[in-house]
C-alpha cells in the first residue's frame, strides 16, 4: 500500500484531519514520520443535530457550524500549538462536485505541451463553472487525452489536440470563511485542504487495493446516504437520500414514544438479541418499514449502475454500516429488484490499522471513523 506523504523538513508531518459529517464534526490530531507509523494524539467529536435546525429554520444552521469549528481547532491548539495541515473532509450536503471537458485545438502540435498550458486550461474551465455563494476548493484532473489518446500527465507530449476531463469541488463561501477563519485564529500558518467524501473514498479503495473494479460506493452517515461510482481513473457523485442513521433512530424512538437519546442502546441490544420477542418483533417491523422507504429513495439512482460492472460491487461506509441490517437488506433487495447478487463489502477504520501505532489503533474504529483514517493517512494528495 502506497501513501502520498505531505513531505516536512525532517520527515514529519503534523496533521489535523477533520471530518464534516451530517451527525458530528469529528477531529483526529496525528503525527506522520517516514518509516515509521502514525500516531494519533487525539480524536475530538463534536455532535451537532441539523435536524432540530431545519426544523428553526436554514438562516440558523451555520452559526452552529462557525462555533464548531472555532471549537475545533482551540481544542486542537491545546494539544499542540503546531500544525503543518488541516484536511477537511466533506460529506452530503457540504460539497458539490462538477465534472467538466475541455477540448482546444493547439497552434503548434509539434511544440512539447507544457505545465501552464494544461494550468491554463483548468483555470478557464474553473471561471465557467463559478457560482455565486461557492467557492471551489478542489481540483482534480480525472483524464486527460492528446490526439484522442489517454495519457497520465500531458506534459512533454507532442500532439494537435490536448483534451482535459477535470472534477472541481464547491462549499458553500461562508462555510469555507467559518472554517479558515477558525483556523487563522490558532493555526495561521498551517495550510489547508478540501476533499468530497467521494474524493477520500476513491484513494482509501486506492491505497487499500480494492480499486480493481469500478465499486458503487454508499456512504451512510447520521441524516444523508451518499451515492458515488469510483474506479482507478476516477469517482463522481451520483445522487443522495435525505435518511441515516438518525433517521432510523427517530423512527424507532416515535414509534416507542420514546427519547431518542434512548435508542442508541436499544438498537445495540436489538442487533445482539437480548430483547425480549416482543419488543425485538415490534421494532423489526419498525425498521423493516423504514428501510423500505431508504430503498425507495435511492433505488432511481441504482438504476443508472444496472447493465454496469459497478453494479455487482457495493462498498458501505458511514456510521450506518455498523448497524448489520443494512447489508442484509442492500442484497435482499438487488436481488428482488435487479436479480443482482451483489457482493457487499464494508469499509471501516480497521482496513488500515496496521498502519497506525499499537497505541493509536482503537482510537480511530467503525464505518464512521473510515473518512478521519484516511484523511489522516493519506491526505493531502
């Protein structure tokens, strides 16, 4: 397994990854050194409840995000008043991510292309694609052709035409100024950088050799399911249901007339058995319905994946994964509706403990840790 290392005088790399997700801004302070295996220093998890903020009103919701992060990075500067990056990792609904093809016909196909001239190119199509209240905070060259011919890096090819297939990654302005502006606060010398959640699954597959086929990747976080298609040459985002785990949560927890503080153990003593049959019969037919209604929400979009290779290779990841009935349903259901058996294989944390020091190893765990891992590991790229 090949990591890209953010390269330091001496070797060492002092990271903060943060993870934005639809449940909690979750954070991992970490120490990277060439040879040697990263230590974790400390994981900080902040919950936040956007469902009550819809509920107020959107003109609320980023307040809690600008105290978020101001939380973040005072809580990180009390470990360690030292960072050389921060890697935000961004899931549904924080980013957009917009595919764009540039094709030009070159004056002189016998002169060697050069770096400006493919940053030329990625600038002008970056100016078309801007919007207003967005701010793009990630580029990435997906393909790139000279004479219609595949090649990795244009530059030093001779050639009449230079084709460029680029995916740039928006946030919203105030979100991007919340977030720098919490970190020039405590870490002003610290650089930063941004990644779509379908950006860090794509290298976590990469990196973990699981890229040999294109995978439909299913995020399922605390209020959103993520729908990606990733493959070695590139990853889009195809769609989102609004329904997580907390989804699932309120429903038991309304059906119950209960707290919904209350069912996190009761889903832990649901998915072991220990309930009573009654009470374990009652909330099956509570989450038999719910997952029938997460099916329908997301079952256009797979529609897309039907006569596709992609569509035989499912990968989980988010909090939701661990949480074992969403596998078994995920198959059921491509079976009933596609007459697909799909292998369903479930990303967490764990893929690359090895990587990690004895003592960091249980810090980072679960399908809901997988983004902070690999932004940790492998970020930025």
């Amino acid at each position: 397994m090949a990591f890209g290392f953010f390269k330091k005088e001496g070797g060492k790399t002092h990271i903060l990854a943060i993870d934005l997700g639809t449940a909690s801004i979750s954070a991992a302070m970490a120490v990277r050194q060439e040879g040697k295996k990263t230590e974790v220093l400390k994981v900080f998890r902040y919950p936040i409840d956007l469902f009550e903020y819809q509920i107020a009103g959107g003109a609320q919701l980023p307040h809690i995000f600008k105290e978020g992060f101001l939380r973040v990075f005072k809580d990180a500067h009390v470990i360690s008043d030292h960072l050389d990056v921060v890697a935000v990792g961004l899931s549904d609904p924080f980013f957009l991510d917009k595919k764009k093809q540039r094709k030009v016909t070159r004056s002189n196909p016998a002169a060697a292309i050069t770096a400006e001239e493919i940053n030329s190119l990625v600038k002008t199509s970056e100016s078309e694609i801007a919007a207003q209240n967005l701010a793009i905070v990630r580029r990435n060259i997906l393909n790139t052709q000279v004479n219609g011919y595949d090649v990795r890096n244009a530059s030093g090819y001779k050639g009449k035409t230079l084709a460029i297939e680029m995916m740039f990654t928006s946030i919203s302005a105030t979100l991007k100024e919340y977030i720098e502006g919490a970190k020039d606060k405590f870490f002003p010398k610290s650089a930063i950088s941004y990644y779509s959640d379908a950006a860090i699954f794509r290298e976590a597959l990469r990196a973990a050799g699981n890229l040999s086929e294109p995978r439909i990747v299913i995020d399922i976080g605390g209020e959103v399911t993520g729908i990606f298609l990733v493959d070695d040459l590139m990853f889009q985002h195809y769609g989102a249901a609004a329904f997580g785990i907390r989804t699932l949560a309120r429903r038991i927890a309304s059906s119950l007339k209960i707290d919904a503080a209350d069912t996190d153990s009761l889903l832990k003593k649901y998915t072991a058995g220990t309930l009573d049959d009654a009470a374990q019969a009652k909330i099956s037919r509570i989450i038999a319905s719910a997952l029938a209604d997460w099916w329908l929400s997301l079952k256009n979009t797979f529609k897309q994946f039907a006569e596709t290779a992609a569509m035989k290779k499912v990968m989980l990841s988010g909090g939701g994964v661990d949480f074992p009935a969403f596998p078994t349903f995920l198959k059921e259901n491509f079976k009933k509706d596609f007459n697909i058996e799909v292998d369903v294989l479930i990303l967490r944390a764990e893929v690359f403990k090895d990587f990690f020091e004895i003592a960091s190893q249980n810090l980072l765990s679960g399908g809901g840790d997988i983004v902070l891992a690999s932004l940790v590991l492998l970020a930025p790229w």
